[in-house]
C-alpha cells in the first residue's frame, strides 16, 4: 500500500504531530507533498523523517504558490529553534 501525505508543515505544529504520529507507528509516507513547498517547510519534514531513521526516504514534492514569495513561520517556530 502506499502512503501520500499532503502537508503544509511549518505554519503550527500540527502537520509535524501527524507526521511523528504516523512514522513512531510505523506508517512511512512514500510521497510527501508540502504546500506552498519552501526550502525551511521541506527542511522540518526531512529533519522529522531524520530523527526516526526513514530510510529510504520518501519523495518530497513541493506545491508552489505563485502568491507566496516569503516563508512566514508560526508562532510556534521559536520552540523549532536548536
């Protein structure tokens, strides 16, 4: 079966939840497409599908906005923060 899951992670921890959820239950997406598709969203889905060891990785696809020129994180992304 494959698994296809449509995000757009990186606005509120939500999307980071469900991908955590699914992946600590042995759910791997085989493709992951992330709305709008910019370089810091793609960096929070690999560096959640990095820390449970996916391997291989699923394909990330990026759903790009003509509207959306800058990445405006949630308020959540100080506590995202190393």
């Amino acid at each position: 079966m494959s698994l296809l899951l449509h995000t757009d992670i990186g606005h509120d921890p939500d999307d980071v939840i469900a991908l955590a959820y699914l992946l600590e239950h042995g759910y791997n997406p085989d493709y992951i497409t992330i709305s709008p598709g910019f370089n810091e969203q793609c960096d929070i889905a690999y560096g959640v599908i990095h820390e449970y060891d996916i391997k291989p990785y699923p394909v990330i696809l990026r759903c790009k906005n003509q509207y959306l020129k800058v990445y405006e994180p949630g308020k959540h992304a100080s506590l995202m923060r190393n």
